[in-house]
C-alpha cells in the first residue's frame, strides 16, 4: 500500500510539474509596447494606459544622436528628452516594473540627416574604431542599469544594416564586454530587410526583427491577403530560428492608420494619403493571424505607444501609434491570449 502510494504521489508531481511547465510557456509571449520617452518627467499614472491593451511587456529607449557620416555617438547630455537620458530610464523602468510590467531596454540610436542608423556608414577604419568606442560606451552605460534594476532584456542596437555586415567581429565584441555586466537576456533589432546578414545571432537569446514587411500595395488590403503574403515571409524566418535554435522577436512591428499602411512606410508621404483605419485594423490582424501562434515566434513590441493617453491617437490620427482607435481593442484581445 505504501509503495502503491508512493507511485502515486510520484505521478501527482510530475502531472503538476508538467502543467506548471506548460502554464510557463504559454506566458512566455511577449505582448509589448515601445513606449515614447517623454519630453518631461511623468508620474505612474501617465503610463497605467499601458495595460489597455493587455500589454505585459514595455520596450524603454533611451536615444543617443550621431550625425550622417562622423563618428561621434551623443548620448545623456542635457537638451535631451528626459525620458531619452539616464535619469529618465531609469524611472521609467521603476515605474514599469511598479505597474507589473516586464522590461526592454533599448538603446537607439538617431542619425541626424538620416533619422534611422540603417544606411550609417563611415569610411574609414580610424572613424570606425572611434564609433566603436563611443557605441560601446554608450551601450554599456544602460547594460549597466539593466542589470542594476534586474531588467529582463536588453537590445543591443537597432537597424545598423551596414554596422553589422562592415563590423561583424565588433558586434561579437561587444555582447561579450555586455555579458560581463548584464546577466539578462540579449537581442538586437534588425531591420526587416537585412536579418537575415547578421552573423551574432548565435550570441545572443533571440532573433530580433523590426517587422515592417511590405506586404501589399492596396489601398486597404484584406486580412486574408495579408495573411497569405506573410506566408511568403515566413520560411526565411523560420530557417533562422531553426538554424540557430534561437526564438524570434519582433523588436518593432507596426502600421500606421492610412491609406497603402502595408506597402512600406518610407514607400509614401503620409501627408498625401487619407487616413484609414480599417487598413490599420487588417493590419495588425493579418500579423497576428500569421505568426502569433507560430512556434518560433516569442511575441513584439508594437511601435509606439505615449504618455498622457489622451492627447496621442484618434480617429483622425495618421501615425503608428494604436491609441485611442479601433485597432486598440484588437491588440488588447490578442494580447490577453
């Protein structure tokens, strides 16, 4: 009776265990939102809105700002943003993490002249050594307050498309000089054209990628077309994920509320185009029916989401931001799954 028992017993652990197991997974996607940083300090009731949408998970970025071509990166000094300098992270994160929220931090760099880094490019080694100590630098400094404030993920960079292809033993580099003082999880945000180049992926925890696949060109594409376009994008995605055994993150995704918002946004002035709503809705709705239960995929960030939730979005609202629109409800039921 007693080793019957005791068999019995064995199993109840295991069955528990198990379901325990099972219960981590299904909590392990990631439903986040890149968060502005404000201009002035805010309090914790400024980003309480973040939870409209069920989001678990906040991307914080503290900005540095380099010019087309030179190699110098400005980050911390004091016409920045508050939210964009360290004091601002740091109590944005304290903040976040008070609401229940999980963390990215990630650092970003601005290329003025240019707005983002992916077509930074310098032309000597001398510049790029330079860049290098300054880059890392400034890297540091947050792996630093990651680690301080037990942050879950730190991004190590975002869209350097012709960074990582020059510089590729640097990029190894510095996730080592990183691991030295961040015990956290590591990803880098890849431009949606270029991730498939990066060559460090096998350092880090996930595959990081800016998702703005150009999916179609009409004006408001249907779900299903946007779903049968994605299964044209996710075979190269799921070759990297299984060639490094890594998950895959979508460190930005997003689309605007206007008319063509899948056709790429650098493709359209926006200020020509009609505002659309719908096209956003479709949108969002064929990303998440493509990959949202896929395996391979750890969930996103979706691009962006501010402070003082009243003043941002609309129904009237162009930009990426999903406040106060329609889609704000969709993101919130496949954020709650």
């Amino acid at each position: 009776m007693k080793r019957l028992f005791g068999i019995l017993t064995i199993l109840l652990l295991v069955t528990i265990l198990l379901a325990l197991t099972i219960e981590d997974k299904a909590q392990t996607k990631v439903g986040g939102v890149s968060f502005v940083a404000p201009p002035r300090p805010i309090t914790i009731d400024d980003m309480e809105n973040i939870k409209r949408v069920n989001a678990g998970w906040v991307a914080i970025i503290p900005y540095a700002f380099s010019r087309q071509s030179q190699p110098e990166v400005n980050f911390n000094y004091e016409r920045q943003w508050w939210g964009e300098k360290v004091e601002g992270s740091i109590e944005t994160i304290k903040m976040s993490q008070d609401l229940g929220l999980k963390v990215m931090l990630k650092p970003h760099v601005w290329v003025r002249g240019e707005g983002w880094a992916g077509d930074f490019d310098l032309q000597s080694d001398e510049d790029w050594q330079k860049w290098e100590t300054d880059y890392t630098k400034y890297v540091l400094t947050y792996a630093r307050i990651a680690d301080s404030l037990d942050v879950e993920l730190l991004c190590i960079g975002t869209e350097y498309r012709k960074a990582v292809v020059k510089r590729p033993e640097y990029w190894k580099y510095l996730i080592k000089e990183i691991r030295k003082v961040y015990t956290g999880r590591l990803t880098y945000a890849a431009n949606w054209d270029n991730f498939e180049q990066v060559t460090f992926w096998g350092d880090l925890d996930f595959i990081g990628i800016d998702a703005y696949f150009p999916l179609s060109q009409a004006k408001t594409p249907m779900t299903s077309h946007l779903e049968n376009e994605w299964q044209k994008i996710i075979p190269s995605i799921e070759r990297l994920h299984n060639q490094y055994d890594k998950p895959v993150l979508f460190t930005e995704y997003g689309y605007q509320s206007i008319d063509f918002t899948t056709g790429g946004h650098w493709n359209y002035n926006q200020d020509t185009l009609n505002v659309n709503l719908a096209a956003q809705m479709n949108a969002y709705e064929g990303l998440y029916q493509a990959v949202w239960n896929e395996e391979w995929f750890a969930g996103g960030f979706l691009w962006k989401w501010h402070a003082k939730y009243a003043q941002y979005g609309g129904n009237e609202c162009k930009r990426f931001t999903p406040q106060n629109k329609p889609v704000e409800s969709l993101i919130g039921k496949w954020y709650a799954k």
